[in-house]
C-alpha cells in the first residue's frame, strides 16, 4: 500500500468551560501528539489541529455561575487551556478557537451549503418558553423534579443526583433557571439533519469498509447507533450565545454547538495555511489525505456517523481513522468535575512541573505514564502509586540507568570519546544487540502506524532493558581490571561502549515521539543536531562518530518520592466534594492530618509579619480583597480570598503573617505576590494569624 500524500490529525476540541483534566489529556491528546511526532519524524506531510470549543449553553451558564459574561469566560478558558498544553508539550500546528470570525464564516457556509442542496430539514417543535425573560430555554436552563429518583435538582437535559438522561418534557415542575417561573410551550422551527436517509450509506462506510482497520469499541457504538435508528437530528436552537443561522428572518437561531464545533478543525486548518502561507484545501478535498480524528469514547457518535455525514455532503474526504480511546479513571473512582474527583493539568504542572526539582522531566514523566495506561481498549485506572512505579522502576531504574551507565563508563574507560569498532572481536552477543535495535525499529513502527501507542512505547523501554541486560552481560567494569594482563580488555571494552553508545543514540529516536523532552536531553549529552532524530536514521549502527567527545551525563529522570504521592492523595480525598449533601447544615469536618513533612521541606516557606496598608473590594469578584502590605523593606500587592468575612476598612492596621516566597499568581488581572495565612474555627469563621502584641513589620516567622 502506497503512502497518503498528507495527513490532517485532528484532536477533540476542549470546551472552554473550565480547566481539563488528565484523563482528557490521555484520551485525546496525548495519542494525537505522538502519532503527529512520529509522522513528522518520518518527514511526512501533517499537520495537527485542535483548539477551544467556544459555543453551546455551558458558556452563559459558566459565565453565570462566576458572574461574568460568556466572553470573558471563553478568553479565560482558551488562554488557560492552551497555556496548559503548551506546559505538557503537545505540538498542535495551530491551536484555534471556535469564536473567531473564521470559523463563525466557515460554519455558517457548510450550513448555506447544505440547505441549499436541500440536504436539512425544517420542522416546527413546541418547546419550552420563558415568557418573563422572553426567550427559549435550553435543556440546560429548566429544573425541576426527576421522574426517576425524585430529586428536585434535576435539569433538562440530565438528572444531576441519579444519572439519568432527560427530555425537557419528562420533568415535574419545570421551572425557568432565568426568571424562576412556569415556562409555557411555544411553537418554534428548526432545522434538522436527517440521519435516517443516510443509513446505507453509513452502514456500508463504517460497519464493512472500516470493520477491520477502526477500534472494536468504536465499531460496535456506531453499529448500536445505527440499530437503534438514527433520528433526524436539530442543526439549530434558540440561544443567544453561539454562530447565528445565516438565514434571513431566523433571528435568535443559531447553530447548534455540535454541528459547529467539528467544523472547527476546518477553520483552524484555514488559519494554519494563512499563517504559513499554505493551501488548506487539499487537506479537506484531496483523497490523497489521511485524516484522523483523536477523541474520547464520548465523541465517538460525532466523529464517527454525524460529522463524516456533514463532510460527505459538503464534498469533503471522510476520517480513515477515528482511535477513540475509552475513560481513565482516578484512584478506584470515575473522574469527575462537579465532585473534585480529579487530576486538572494544571494542578499536575503547578504540583511537579514548576517545582525545582521539576521541568520537562516532570513533563516527559507524565506522558510516559499516560501511554503506559492508555485506555485504548478499555477503561484504566489512574494510580499515584503506579505513576511513582512507572517513573521510579521503569523510566528511572531501565531507561534512564542504561544511559547513566553508558555515559559514566565511557567517560571512566574510553576517555569521553566514542570508542572504535573492532569487527573482528565481535561476538553472537554484540550481534544480538545489533539485531534487536532493528527490529525493535520495525515493531515500533508498525504499532505507532495502527494506534497501538502503549505497546509501542514497551517496544523502547523494552529496548533499553536489552542494553542492561547487554551490559550486564558484558560487564566493562570488571573487563577493565584485565587492562594490564590482557592485551584484547581496552579492545573488548571499546566494543560494548561502542554498541552502547550507539543504541542510547537509536533510543533517542525511538523514545522521541512520546518524551520529546528526554529525547532533547540525550542529543545535548550527545552534542548531535535535532536532525539525528529523524525516523529514518532509527536502526543505524553510525548514528556517533568514533573519537567524538561527548557531554558528562545528565540525569535524565528523577525519582518520586512516596511523601510526593502521599500528599497527592491526600489533596484529592481532602478536595473531594460530596453532591449528596445539604449545603447549609454542614458541619465543618476536622481537617486530616496532612502527610508528614522533612523540616527542609517547612525551611522552603518564607512566613513574614506584615501590616495591612490598604483593602479594596475587587471588582466583579465578590469573594477577593485587593491588600497591600507593609513588609518593612517593601510593600505588596496580595489577593485574598476573605472578602465575606471581613470588611475592607475594619482590617486596616491589622497584623498578618504573610508567605512571601509563594510564586505569584493572576487573579481578577491583579497579580498577587504572596498569601495570607488564615485559622478557620468550627463555625466557619475565618481569623488572622498574628503575633500577640504589635511587632515590627517585616520580622520573620519561623
Ligand atoms: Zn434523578
């Protein structure tokens, strides 16, 4: 089989609601990026997309729940998203989002496109009215009673306590969330797409041409799709928030988020090309591309029957692939947003990423974990504790021990320089290591071409416990105590490092498309160009040149400690919210004990006395307090989040004890340089921590 001429890889775009967590990383980025690597390395024609998903009801709602508009939400969101990505090095050619004009334009054209082709539908509906605030609801803005379980918190479109998927119309008691009144059925049209026409179509598309080459798993939930009958499907909705239906006299309709969403690959692949002064069009219309879609098992209906039917009719190519991967879930429990049951990217950056001893290491460690559990197949399971074991006795105690070994030896016995090859003393042992680079190339090849990310990285790792197993076998070390009665030891030596050296430059390659970090890492030790790791050089036995002098070794991962996992734990279960239980009559539960620290640890935090000079409500943020503090030798800015409890002129003059080594942080625009520690009594109350009597700002804590 010939090569495509390109490839457009797309990853799921993230809704910008809120911040993601790990478990879509591992779902739909993580793969992505390494098969975009992997093809970029073979020098191949890709280009790999993703970006916000800026539209649907969750925005206004978001933007309700903080008290801001749904604009400020999705430049919060997008900013933190993308800045989140690009701390875990994902290698999006472009990252876009879906309210820029472009997309809005390119949305609104496939929907023209389509209805002029007579390819949607219209039908009137009755739907739910909110007479007082004059507009249509939204699944999302109606509450009322559950039919299943009863309970009064349920929405429209799902019950929050039991589960369960709703209809508008199954509710008891509708109430509007806008105005909090009855809200009256009225009549309203729509555009639909009708699916149902389409059935042979996808029947043939997805369940005989691609039975053998997509996952089971998405085989099998398109085929139950298409068994259970495919219903025509609304393109459009009453909303103010959105991409308005480019139709004369559909005032206050606008696209429905999932019909404008997916097109966003096409837009940000508009934009790439205008950026780099490409042509787009030959991603989306040349058969000759491969384009594959990189989701979560909770796209798989979008990705997989209702965009490629969009495209099909607009003209487009159609996905080859669509490797959507099953859920990750988090120490025994479902990840979950509304209950903090949960790894954000964010917190995985803040926590390893920015510590001193952390940096792209930290970075390359969670990849590494996330293929190692990808949920490819079915559902994993996130663990600290197998994190830590991944690092420490795989990554640190294989990988990284075969390249710290092989660095400290040749320096130790060949002088710091790649030692020559004598053909004539190699033995079986030194071919079989030869032989084993090849094929590890082929096998790992083969798996990265079919999505089989998690065995492919085994390949590699695998690959170095051969160079350990190697070197075990071959033991320089002890080799070198014949220097002096054995004319062929140095020769002998010279060989193994030789091999060695020329394997650790082979794992770089190999390794590179899933730590890029560590790839990097090794090509400094190597002082070799970015060139090196190229696909095809994977199995060259001449990647470092004999008599080259290389850098002292770097450690390439450090270990984690089980304080790091305890503590982690311990944050989740403390963070942990219960759904079940009545806000107002909760009793503050005793703080766990928290997991025991070294004084060194205690010695990192700075703690100073200040005086507070100023206090200011901040702006749209009813919760923080803007505060400048006296330190003695300087005043700071510092955001606290104590506006309920205190007012801003009652706390003038008052003494705090202030961390003043914690890195700053935004908040509300005004960056705050330190935190202010506080005591929480039984009832709630919150209380300064101060000295007994006045002392002089600036005086130190410890
Ligand atoms: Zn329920």
């Amino acid at each position: 089989m010939s090569l495509p001429k390109r490839y457009l890889i797309t990853s799921a775009l993230p809704y910008a609601n809120g911040l993601k967590h790990v478990g879509h990383l591992a779902g739909a980025y993580i793969p992505a990026d390494i098969y975009a690597r992997y093809l970029r390395a073979q020098k191949r024609d890709v280009v790999f997309v993703c970006g916000s998903d800026e539209h649907g009801t969750a925005i206004p709602i978001q933007a309700t729940k903080e008290g801001t508009t749904p604009r400020a939400i999705i430049d919060k969101y997008h900013a933190a998203m993308k800045q989140d990505f690009e701390d875990l090095s994902m290698s999006f050619d472009i990252y876009h989002r879906t309210s820029e004009p472009i997309h809005h334009e390119t949305a609104q054209e496939f929907f023209t496109y389509l209805n002029d082709r007579g390819e949607l539908e219209i039908k009137e509906t009755e739907q739910y009215f909110d007479e007082e605030a004059n507009s249509f609801l939204a699944d999302r803005y109606i509450k009322g009673t559950c039919p299943n379980c009863g309970s009064d918190r349920a929405f429209g479109d799902q019950c929050e306590t039991c589960g369960r998927t709703l209809s508008p119309d199954e509710l008891i008691n509708p109430v509007s969330t806008l105005s909090g009144k009855t809200p009256v059925k009225k009549k309203t049209s729509h555009w639909y797409l009708p699916l149902g026409k389409h059935e042979q179509f996808l029947r043939e598309w997805i369940l005989e041409q691609h039975k053998d080459d997509w996952r089971p798993t998405v085989i099998g939930q398109c085929k139950s799709w298409i068994d259970g009958g495919l219903q025509s499907r609304a393109v459009t909705r009453d909303l103010d928030w959105g991409i308005k239906v480019p139709v004369a006299g559909a005032d206050g309709k606008m696209l429905y988020v999932w019909f404008d969403a997916p097109i966003g690959y096409v837009s940000a692949t508009k934009q790439w090309a205008l950026d780099n002064k490409k042509e787009w069009e030959p991603y989306w219309y040349d058969k000759d591309t491969k384009l594959v879609h990189f989701i979560g098992k909770d796209n798989i209906v979008f990705h997989c029957i209702i965009f490629p039917l969009m495209l099909k009719l607009h003209g487009n190519i159609l996905p080859e692939n669509v490797p959507a991967n099953e859920f990750l879930n988090l120490e025994g429990d479902k990840m979950s947003t509304s209950r903090n049951w949960k790894l954000d990217m964010r917190d995985y950056i803040n926590d390893f990423v920015k510590q001193e001893n952390g940096g792209t290491q930290c970075v390359d460690m969670l990849r590494y974990y996330l293929t190692q559990i990808a949920p490819e197949t079915k559902d994993s399971e996130f663990m600290w504790k197998g994190f830590q074991d991944a690092v420490n006795s795989e990554l640190v105690s294989i990988f990284g021990n075969f390249v710290n070994r092989t660095w400290v030896l040749m320096h130790k016995l060949c002088g710091g320089k790649v030692p020559r090859l004598h053909e004539e003393l190699l033995d079986d042992t030194d071919r079989g290591l030869v032989e084993d680079i090849r094929l590890a190339r082929k096998k790992i090849e083969g798996l990265l071409e079919e999505y089989k990310f998690r065995e492919a990285l085994f390949e590699v790792i695998d690959l170095s416990r051969k160079g350990n197993q190697y070197m075990q076998k071959k033991e320089p070390w002890i080799v070198a105590k014949q220097l002096a009665t054995n004319p062929d030891a140095q020769k002998s030596i010279d060989n193994s490092l030789h091999l060695c050296l020329q394997l650790t430059a082979n794992l770089a390659i190999l390794i590179n498309p899933f730590l890029p970090n560590t790839a990097r890492k090794m090509l400094h030790m190597m002082k070799v160009v970015e060139k090196m790791l190229d696909w095809e050089n994977a199995g060259k036995m001449n990647l470092l040149s004999v008599g080259y002098v290389l850098r002292e070794p770097q450690l390439l991962f450090r270990k984690i400690e089980d304080t790091e996992i305890a503590a982690q734990i311990e944050k989740l279960k403390s963070g942990l919210t219960k759904m079940e239980e009545p806000k107002k009559e909760e009793v503050k539960p005793e703080v766990p004990a928290k997991a025991e620290i070294q004084f060194d640890d205690f010695a990192k935090i700075d703690l100073k006395i200040g005086t507070i000079l100023t206090a200011e409500k901040v702006e749209k943020a009813d919760k923080l307090l803007k505060l400048s503090i006296d330190l003695g030798t300087e005043t700071r800015t510092i955001v606290s989040g104590i506006a309920l409890h205190f007012a801003p002129e009652e706390i003038v003059g008052k003494q705090v004890t202030v961390v003043t080594n914690l890195a700053p942080r935004k908040m509300r625009g005004i960056e705050s340089n330190g935190m202010i520690l506080m005591a929480e009594d039984k009832a709630g109350k919150l209380h300064f921590v101060q000295p007994g009597s006045m002392i002089d700002a600036g005086s130190s804590v410890s």
